[in-house]
C-alpha cells in the first residue's frame, strides 16, 4: 500500500517548507535514508530522508512551492502501484497543523511508561552528568518489521549523545522517533546508560523558588514577554591587541571577537547562576559553557553556536566561527548547529557602533552586546591618557537573572578582557 512521505519539521521553529530541489523523481526506487529532496526552512537549506524502501511513486509538492510541517509531499509505495489522488486531494486542500516542535534546550517529559527501576536520586544523576549522557529506555522501540523509524535530526541527535535510538518510543507520524524524543531520552535518568562519545554534563532541572516565581510573574507584568534589563562597562583592551599581534607573528589567525567569545565562556564557570534558562516553572542550570555567535545573513540574523568554548583554545574559537558563519550565510547549517547555548555575543563594532543594546535570543537568558575597540580618554594615575577601549553590554531576563549577578557576570568578563592571558590558561 502506498505511504504518505511527510514533510518533518527540520528544524524546531520550521513551520513550513519550500521546496527546492526533488533529488529524486518519480519512478525511481528508493532506499530508507536516502535524500530524496532539499527543503529551504527559517534557518537553513536541508535535506529530507526517506524512512522506507520503495519507489517514489507520485510527487505531491513541485520544486518552488511551500508545504506546511507534517503535510504529505510525495507517495512511496512498490513499482507499478497506483495512488489514489482522489483520496489524498482532502489532505492536501486542508492546511494541516504543524507538529509541536520541543524548544532547544527545554527538557520534555514523555508519557508515563513503566521501567524497570527506580529513578535514580538528583544527586547521583548530578555527579553521572559530568561523565556520561542521561539516557531513557521506554517500551515499543521499533516496529513489527524491525526497520527503525526515525527522522534525519533525531538520528543524528542520538547519534551525537549517545542515546539508543532502539530503546525510544517514537511519538511522531507512524511512530517515527523525533526530536522531542530524542530529547527526553536525554533529560530523564535511567539505571541504563552508556557514555557518549564527546562527554558533556547535561543541563540540572531545577523548581523555581517561591520569590523567583513572584519575581518572573511581576517583571513580566511590567515588561511582557522576556523583561530585559541591561548593565554596561568599558573595557581596556589594549592587552587583548597586544597579545592579537604577537598571535599574527605567530601565524595564528584570531580576532578580538574569539577573546570575547572566551571571555564570556569562562566567565560562566565564576558566576555559574548566569548560565541558566527558565523553561515554564522551571529553571534549566548549565553545565556546559557553549556561546552563541551572531552572524547577520541575507534574511536576517542567525546565532551558531560554539560549543564547550571554556575549552577551546582561541586559534579553535577562530576557526570554528569563521567555518560555522561561512556555512550560515550559505544556509547549510544543521539545527543542532545553530541551537541552544548558554549566552550569545552580538558584535556591532566592525560596523563602527561604539555601543548598543542586544535583544536576548530565547531561550537563553543573557546576551552580549559588543561595540567598536576606540581610542577614548580615560584617567590613568590622575592624568588623562589615550587608551584603546571597547563597550560591552549585558542583557539579562530579569525573571531568572538579578542585576547584581549580571554586574558579577560583567565584571568577570571585564577582567578576562583586561588580563587575557587568563584565557590562555
């Protein structure tokens, strides 16, 4: 019998699709995990997987028209077999609703299933983060035909955490693991775990506190959505140009944004209560120090993300964000390139800004916004000197965030700034 292929939400705010290329045209046999066409979605260009073998028997959607998330976009089924069109004209004139899409980094709890252990306590998922992934094993992992059902970001989400795609229950359309899956997969505890390949602590679900509620209800009353506030301070960086110069003489390629970049990683680890999310009535806690770059493209703006920054050295900064900006201004990046992240670095000074306020790029609590590196007069001694200096300014959500921290925050960064060899440490 002939199978709907569904367009699948690529990315977790796509809502819908255009589609770009058929990689595949009809007749041609198809085997599970091939790229049958490339989709143009909000952030970038992706490809769409097939998740049977077949024969793409009738192409629904053609090149250069749009389709909503979960509508039917082709049929697959055995060669010769007919479709019938009649009956999926219905489907297509009605607009279907989007499937929900998990937000990057919110935790996502999954039907009851009965497992075969207790949970373990907080504490012991706590100190098993730092070494290895928090997997989920749930009941009804494949299907009768044993094929795994899963879509091309959930597949290379499990890949990358090290979770058993064969012990999810798929929640998407026929059962297929999605995304949401994956990620409770990730965010509840199990007595049955293995390590991932790349070992990074998974984020502490915490309860907000009975102050932090008023607070997060009162601010939004006065500032709806997410109530920013910001905090700003000049930093000297004629340490930071120095030490750029002799990294030249050395062949090594950075510019001042990887030592903000750094800078605003470290810091995370001396005022870790920066480093936090606020996910409905709960308060996602960080362990991972990963920054988001903002990189303005043709249609706007889209922060990739580096990952365990605190870690990398500045040559590695470099090069990442150059390759991750390149790929985001071509849109050839992944989802799980451009999600997440702990704080994000918004970087106007190349455009001559000398300062500027930054919208905070949800669900993050916290942004930088950087201005140009200026000759300005500054009092050195009790005598006016000329010194290189640049304006950083701090955005927080005053619902998870004090200004008190963010001043803590501000001023770690400050400091790394003006002593950067810290940063090499």
């Amino acid at each position: 019998m002939a199978t709907e292929i569904q367009l699948p939400a690529l990315s977790p705010t796509m809502k819908e699709g255009k589609l770009l290329k058929w990689l595949k045209k009809e007749g041609d046999a198809v085997s599970s995990g091939d790229a049958i066409a490339e989709v143009e979605t909000d952030k970038s260009n992706l490809e769409v997987e097939a998740y049977d073998d077949g024969v793409l028997l009738k192409i629904l959607v053609p090149e250069g028209e749009v389709a909503q998330v979960g509508a039917p976009i082709a049929y697959l089924g055995q060669k010769g077999e007919k479709v019938d069109l009649a009956a999926a004209a219905p489907k297509q004139a009605a607009a279907p609703t989007p499937l929900p899409v998990a937000k990057p980094t919110a935790p996502v709890a999954p039907a009851p299933a009965p497992r075969a252990a207790p949970a373990a306590p907080p504490s012991a998922v706590r100190s098993a983060a730092a070494a290895q992934v928090v997997q989920l094993h749930r009941e009804g992992a494949a299907p009768a035909g044993g094929r795994l059902r899963a879509s091309p970001l959930a597949k290379r989400m499990a890949q990358q955490a090290g979770v058993d795609l064969g012990a999810v229950q798929g929640s998407g359309p026929q059962g297929r693991i999605v995304k949401r899956d994956v990620q409770a997969a990730m965010s509840e505890p199990s007595p049955a775990r293995r390590s991932s390949p790349a070992v990074r602590a998974e984020p502490e679900v915490l309860a907000l506190s009975s102050m932090r509620k008023v607070i997060a209800q009162r601010m939004a009353e006065v500032k709806p959505g997410v109530p920013h506030f910001y905090l700003s301070v000049d930093v000297d960086m004629e340490a930071v140009l120095a030490l750029r110069e002799e990294a030249k003489a050395a062949e090594v390629k950075v510019s001042v944004n990887d030592f903000i970049v750094k800078a605003a990683a470290v810091a995370l680890h001396k005022v870790p209560k920066v480093n936090v999310s606020l996910q409905g009535d709960r308060v996602l806690q960080f362990h991972t120090a990963d920054v988001g770059i903002a990189v303005a493209i043709e249609d706007g703006l889209i922060t990739p993300v580096i990952r365990d920054a605190d870690f990398k050295s500045l040559g590695a900064i470099g090069a990442e964000a150059r390759e991750l900006a390149e790929r985001a201004r071509r849109k050839a990046l992944k989802p799980e390139e451009y999600t997440g992240g702990s704080v994000t670095v918004s970087n106007l000074g190349m455009y001559g800004v000398d300062a500027f306020i930054a919208v905070i790029n949800p669900p993050q609590a916290s942004i930088l916004a950087v201005g140009a590196v200026a000759d300005r007069v500054v009092a050195r001694d009790g005598h006016p000197v000329v010194r290189k200096t640049m304006t950083v300014t701090f955005s927080g959500d005053h619902r998870v965030v004090d200004g008190a921290l963010g001043a803590l925050y501000l001023q770690e960064v400050k400091a790394l700034l003006e002593h950067p060899v810290r940063l090499l440490l």
